[in-house]
C-alpha cells in the first residue's frame, strides 16, 4: 500500500512516516499543498492523509481539485482543528475520514487500513484465499494458520493482490504500489519479488496473466 502524506510539520511527518514504513506502507512525503496536490494528481496512491493548514495551498482546496478532477483516491484529513465547521468544510470538500491532533499513530494506521479495504472493494476484513488469510484490518497474513513473515515489498505485492482477489492486477499498477517516488525502479524486480512469494506461499496461488500482470487465486490451492 502506498501512502501520500502531505504534512508541513518536518518532525510530525518524520514520525508518522517511519511509523507507516514499519506497518509495510511505502511513504511519500509532501510538505506543502502545492507539491502534494502535483503528486495526488500525478501519481497513484492507496490513500492520502492530508493536513489542512498548509502552505502555499492549504488542504481543503488541494482535495477539492483533486475531487474536481475525478481523483477518487481515499484521503484522511489530519489536522489540529477540531471544529465542527472545520469538520464540516473538509468532508464537504471530499474527505472520506478526519482525524484531529494530537492523536495516535496505531489509530491513524487502523483507519488508513480501512479506508483502503473499503476502496479496494473489499467488504469484510479477512480475505481468505485458499491456505492464505490477510487480514486488512490487522494487516497481517497467515499460512496453513501459521503467521507469515513477509519483507515490505512483498507485503505491498501480495496485499494489493489480496485485495483484488481473483482479478488480475496490472504489473504497472503493483510496481507502482512496491515503490517509493524517490527510489529507482527495477524493471525486473517484480518478477523477483513474485518469485520469493511463490517460494513462501505456493507457486499455484499466484497466477501469471501473460501481457497483463499477477493474479491471486485459489483455484491452484
């Protein structure tokens, strides 16, 4: 799953990036309104967490665009002001959560798990596919009922695929969601990922759909 955080606080947005990092998210990082909404409308993400007092574009007109330009990317407004008009003014302007400061990070993490669930089409938390179980809301998988120890990149890989369950994922859109924006992409590096979580889960549960990308399926289980 991959993040966009738009934040102006240096130290908050350090904090709550290395916090997403280690629950497996890739992280983008934005510290004002204009670079973040270039990225929300540039690039793909699962879901953006989006400050409001921002500068140069404060928050609420960065989701109205991103609206306005038919951008249905779950956002999560965190922020310090905790008025009901303002709550009003950032749900009105297209946000799907809101989160008020101080808060903590185990429950922003939840609710990013969520709302990223509910995009995905998936309407219960557990995703079983055979011997493998994801659970999106705790994040974590089980093999034969046993936990599943996955690095970041195949985390992001296989739970894209869970989330899609059966349907094919294009390779572009899991190559996009492996990876942070500042990082060099290797072209072969899906196809070794794959490879390891093949070796971990089963070759048959992951299908190759030649020409388009992987699909997660339980018909090889």
């Amino acid at each position: 799953m991959r993040v966009l955080l738009v934040e102006d606080d240096a130290a908050l947005a350090e904090r709550v990036a290395r916090a997403l990092r280690e629950e497996m998210f890739a992280v983008d990082v934005a510290a004002n309104g204009e670079d973040g909404g270039h990225l929300g409308a540039t690039e793909r993400y699962d879901v953006a967490v989006l400050d409001l007092g921002l500068p140069k574009v404060d928050g609420a007109t960065v989701l109205r665009r991103w609206r306005a330009d038919g951008r249905d990317l779950p956002v999560l407004i965190l922020t310090a002001r905790e008025s009901w008009s303002d709550k009003v003014e950032g749900f009105k302007a297209g946000a799907d959560d809101y989160l008020t400061k101080p808060f903590r990070v185990e429950e922003l993490v939840m609710r990013l798990r969520a709302l990223v669930r509910r995009a995905a089409g998936a309407s219960a938390s557990r995703v079983v596919c055979g011997p493998l179980v994801f659970d999106a809301q705790l994040g974590t998988f089980e093999l034969d009922g046993l936990p599943l120890k996955l690095t970041g990149m195949e985390w992001r890989v296989l739970s894209c695929l869970a989330l899609r369950k059966e349907a094919v994922v294009d390779r572009m859109e899991l190559l996009e969601r492996v990876y942070e924006g500042d990082a060099e992409v290797d072209s072969n590096s899906l196809e070794v990922i794959v490879g390891r979580l093949r070796r971990k889960i089963g070759r048959d549960l992951i299908e190759t759909v030649r020409g388009r990308g992987y699909r997660l399926t339980a018909d090889g289980a």
